[in-house]
C-alpha cells in the first residue's frame, strides 16, 4: 500500500514538473496587452495607442480618449472598458458624449420613464444610429443587458462617419477597431463591408421637426420634472428661475437648451467656410444653440465623380441623381448639408436658413457616398442669429 502510494505521488510530481517545463510564462503586462481593445495598432506593444499609432479618424480617437490626455491606455483600451462615471452626472454635450458617458445601470433606469424594463425610441433623446446598434434584438427596444454591453464591443461611441476614416461611404474590415461578431451581426448581407444603411439605417436620426424639449418631456404635460432631466442637478437648479421644481418651455428656450460643452453667449458677423467636397464633414467652429436661425449663403459648384457632366450646385445634383449610401438618401446627390454634435445629417441645399432643433457644433458637408474622386469645393457665408 506505501509502494503504490509513492509511485502514484512521484507520477503527479512528474506530471507537474513535465506542466511547468512545457507551459509558457506569460507575463502581467502581456497578458494586458492580449486583451487590450485596438491592439493591432499597438506597434511596440506597451498597452497603450498614441495618435500616432492610431491609423483611423482624428474623431473616432478623441471618442476613445475619454481623458483628453491624448493616450489611449487602461480602461479605454480594455475590452469591455466603460468610462468613469460620478453618481451626478456631469453636464456635457449629449450631441456627442452621451452615448459614450452613461452606460450604467443607473442611467439605464434613469431613461426608463414607465419603469418597463426597456427603454423604447421615444425614452431615448439621443441619435438613433446608436439606439439601432444597441438594440441588439432588433425588436425596436433596448433591454438592461443590451444597455450594458457586457462583452459586447459594437463601437457604440463611433457613428459611421468617424470610422469611415477614407470617405469611400463604406466602412472595411481595416476600418473597424471592434469585435469581429459585432461586425458580422451589422453585416447584414454578408458581402465583409457595412454600409450606411447597416449601421444607420434609412429613417432620419433628427427630422425636420424634432424638438429637443419635446422630446425630453417624456409625459407631455408641457414641463420637465427632475425625473426626466439627464443633467445634473446644478444645471436643473439654474434653468429654474421661478424655483417651482420644473421647467417650462420658457425656462429651457431662455438657457440655450440642454447643457452644452463650449457654448458660447454670442456670435459675431457671417463666417465664410470653405466646404471641401473630398472632407465628410468641415468644422464651422460654431456652436449653436437650440432656436438659433442659422442663415447661409452658398455658392460654387463641384464634381462628384470623374465625369466631369457630374456635377452638383448647393441644391444637389444637376441630373437629378442620388447616391444610395450617402448620409441622406432622399436628398440629391452632391446638395449641401449639415449636422449638429453628433446627430444625423439635416439637409440644407439652397435653403436661407434653418432653425437648430439641438445645440452643439455645427459640420457642413456634402451629400455623396463616395467622396476621394470629388472635385471642388462650396463657398457658404454662415450666420447666427440668436433667439
């Protein structure tokens, strides 16, 4: 019995020993880096992605680098990494930081108006390309775990215009930076690249007539309580000059809107951009707030494709075309367009002005799907007219 017990012990001995030989050692800061998020472009494998190693767009990087320290390194770089979050939320721009900001159970719960356990499209006041790509199930709602994104890596902080680093109106494989199962499940016909319409969809993010308290006013008695109130309590305190714990439509129009990042009081005379028809979209550097009457006046006209009878003035296409994968598919090829923060594109054309539904930063652009083989440029004198 002693015999058989020393050859059985001296086998496990053996057994580990032959375990340890044959296993690799893999080191604390190596095992970071096989699971850190946009590893392939980690060129001297520290765990961390400088500017310089970034190789898609300038803002789908400042998306990621939620510490604006221009390094994208520990809980930006994990899979599953989610950003810092106070229990007072922080007053931000929704238009561009919401969705990369609150994705936590009580956010969750604060968007759930009924308490149903899932918020639908009208308990979501954000852009409606990330509530399509969240909504996992496709079935027009968003649950808990589709809100987490527990193992989930579907670059919910980038729209399709920050990853479309080459402006071909098409995002490849090289120019997504998540998991590969979130790329097949948007690939809907399977053909390795996604489309406008995969990721976005064909119904507009920000109709014509979308109105921004209108939306928050989840009850539509014509205030906004507390509860449907998505910035801090500070922000709400200062709205609120008549100190009875809600806000009118007289109260919100009068602070400019939700909170913005960056808005400023006044604005001075027209400023002439230069929209270049092979950019997707040109910063004006103007921020506007929401019921600014934001006037243009265009000129110029530009090529949209190596036929040079492909042209296009500020109202669109002179054949009539359009371009299937281009940010408006019901507007003509080559018009000129806009969007504020980080909400779909508005249509703008030849019109005079248009009054801003949000605030945020105003982009110009023209509307193609593919964009390198454009030629020439608009000229548009903006203004703003406060309320």
């Amino acid at each position: 019995m002693f015999a058989r017990t020393s050859v059985l012990t001296f086998g496990s001995l053996a057994l580990a020993s032959l375990s340890l030989v044959s296993t690799p050692i893999v080191t604390t800061a190596e095992a970071q880096v096989s699971r850190m998020r946009f590893q392939q472009m980690d060129r001297n494998n520290d765990g961390r992605v400088t500017r310089q190693e970034w190789n898609g767009s300038a803002r789908s990087f400042d998306v990621h680098d939620w510490n604006n320290d221009g390094v994208l390194s520990g809980e930006e770089v994990r899979v599953g990494g989610r950003r810092a979050q106070d229990l007072e939320p922080a007053d931000h721009n929704p238009n561009r930081w919401e969705t990369n900001l609150n994705w936590t159970r009580n956010s969750f719960t604060s968007l759930d108006h009924n308490r149903d356990g899932r918020l639908s499209s009208n308990e979501w006041h954000f852009d409606l390309e990330t509530f399509r790509r969240v909504d996992r199930d496709r079935n027009n709602s968003i649950n808990l775990n589709e809100f987490l994104g527990e193992g989930v890596d579907d670059m919910r902080g980038d729209n399709f215009d920050d990853m479309d680093a080459n402006n071909n109106g098409r995002v490849e494989r090289s120019e997504w930076y998540g998991g590969l199962a979130d790329f097949r499940w948007m690939d809907r016909n399977n053909d390795g690249v996604l489309s406008r319409y995969e990721v976005v969809g064909s119904q507009p993010s920000m109709p014509a007539t979308w109105n921004e308290f209108n939306n928050l006013d989840y009850d539509k008695d014509g205030s906004l309580s507390r509860a449907e109130w998505h910035w801090s309590n500070l922000s709400f305190t200062q709205r609120d000059t008549n100190r009875d714990g809600i806000l009118s439509a007289r109260e919100f129009d009068a602070a400019g809107g939700s909170p913005v990042i960056g808005a400023i009081g006044s604005q001075p005379g027209a400023q002439t951009i230069l929209v270049n028809s092979q950019l997707r979209w040109t910063d004006t550097g103007i921020t506007v707030r929401v019921g600014d009457v934001i006037t243009f006046n265009t000129s110029g006209q530009i090529q949209l494709s190596d036929n040079v009878q492909d042209v296009a003035r500020p109202a669109g296409s002179l054949s009539g075309r359009t371009a299937a994968d281009a940010p408006l598919s019901g507007v003509l090829a080559g018009a000129l367009i806009g969007k504020i923060g980080n909400y779909n594109p508005m249509g703008i054309g030849s019109q005079g002005s248009i009054t801003a539904p949000v605030a945020g930063r105003l982009y110009l652009g023209v509307n193609d799907d593919h964009l390198p083989d454009n030629r020439g440029e608009f000229t548009v004198q903006v203004g703003v007219q406060r309320r």
